[in-house]
C-alpha cells in the first residue's frame, strides 16, 4: 500500500518538482519505510525552495533525532524558531521550542 501512494507522489513529482506539501508528504512516506536519509535529503530541499515552510523544521528535527544527529537537531529546530516568530505561529513557534527543550 504505501509504495503505491510513494509511486503516486513520485509522478506527481515529476510535474511539480518544487512543490513543498507533495515533496513533504513524499518525505513521510519515505520516513514511514525506514528511509530515513532520503526523507532528510528531501525535507532539506523543501526547506532550500521554501524557507517559511514551517512544518519541515519540527519534522527535520525529529529526523535528525533519529540518526542520533542532535546537534543537527538543535540547529534546525532555532531556525524554525526564528521564522515561527516572524510569522507570529504561535502553534508551531509552541511545538519547537518543545522539541528543543525535550532535546536539551
């Protein structure tokens, strides 16, 4: 089942390349069969087209938490922090100063 919806967003992919939500939902597919580091490959390049797309901060993150790269984590989740706080999401500014208090 989930390497059909994978083929799925790889096609839809092909015709939109630079799309944040399809490559981040492709992201979570991939995150769901253990790719972990194509998952991270794939957040980062959202986050390189996007910077303001919030939601791949906490999800980068808690990547980075799983390779053990925390670190890396940390560095992440301060900058979505930052972009939380111009955007005024206090939702999201919310859950990453979480992940990063939980980290430290």
């Amino acid at each position: 089942m989930t390497s059909s919806r994978l083929d799925l967003l790889k096609e839809m992919l092909e015709k939109e390349p630079n799309d944040s939500f399809l490559n981040y939902a492709f992201a979570l597919e991939l995150e769901k069969e253990n790719k972990t580091y194509e998952a991270i490959f794939i957040i980062e390049k959202i986050i390189l087209l996007d910077k303001n797309y919030l939601g791949a901060y906490y999800k980068l993150g808690k990547l980075f938490e799983t390779i053990s790269q925390n670190e890396k984590a940390k560095q992440i989740y301060l900058a979505g922090i930052e972009i939380a706080k111009q955007q005024k999401n206090t939702k999201t500014l919310n859950e990453l100063s979480e992940a990063l208090m939980l980290l430290e």
